[in-house]
C-alpha cells in the first residue's frame, strides 16, 4: 500500500484510514457471500465504502503523500474493481 511513502503526518492519520477502509472492503464481499439474500445490501456498501477509498486516494495526492503517477497505476485497478461489482450487483442470483 502506498502508507508507506506517507509523510509521518499523514501516515498515521490518513493513511490509516484508507488502509482500514480498504480492509472492510473484504469484510463487505464476505458478507455478500455469505448473506446472498442480502447482497445488494452489502454490495451498496461495499460500493460507499469503495467511493471512500477513492477519495482517500485523491487527498493523499493533493498532499503530495503519493505521486499522480502512483495513483495512475492504482486506477486501472480501481476501475476493474468497480465494474466487477456494479456487475456482480446487477447480476440474478443464482439458486
């Protein structure tokens, strides 16, 4: 994770908060698994929780904490991972 190229300012205040928000990412597609009559439920959050992370991402930019071409090579990722779930969302469940 990028954390680590954070400035001591930044590392234990922002750059915490995107580490811990990305980890309730995985907590969100467990939850989706497990609980398929409320995926959607769960996907919509792991969608606000994804936004949030983004975002993270963003400031940690516009404080010179990671460089506009470290983020360049996070968002083809990112872009993945976002139409995997909006597809996984929209998909019929499967019984």
């Amino acid at each position: 994770m990028a954390q680590k190229y954070y400035s001591k300012q930044f590392k234990y205040g922002l750059g915490e908060k995107t580490l811990n928000t990305a980890i309730e990412l995985f907590e969100y597609i467990q939850l989706a698994n497990m609980f398929k009559e409320n995926r959607k439920v769960h996907l919509n959050g792991f969608i606000i929780k994804f936004e949030t992370v983004k975002t993270l991402l963003r400031v940690a930019e516009d404080f010179h904490q990671i460089s506009i071409s470290k983020r360049a090579e996070m968002f083809p990722v990112i872009e993945r991972i976002g139409r995997q779930i909006t597809a996984w969302k929209n998909a019929p469940l499967k019984q």
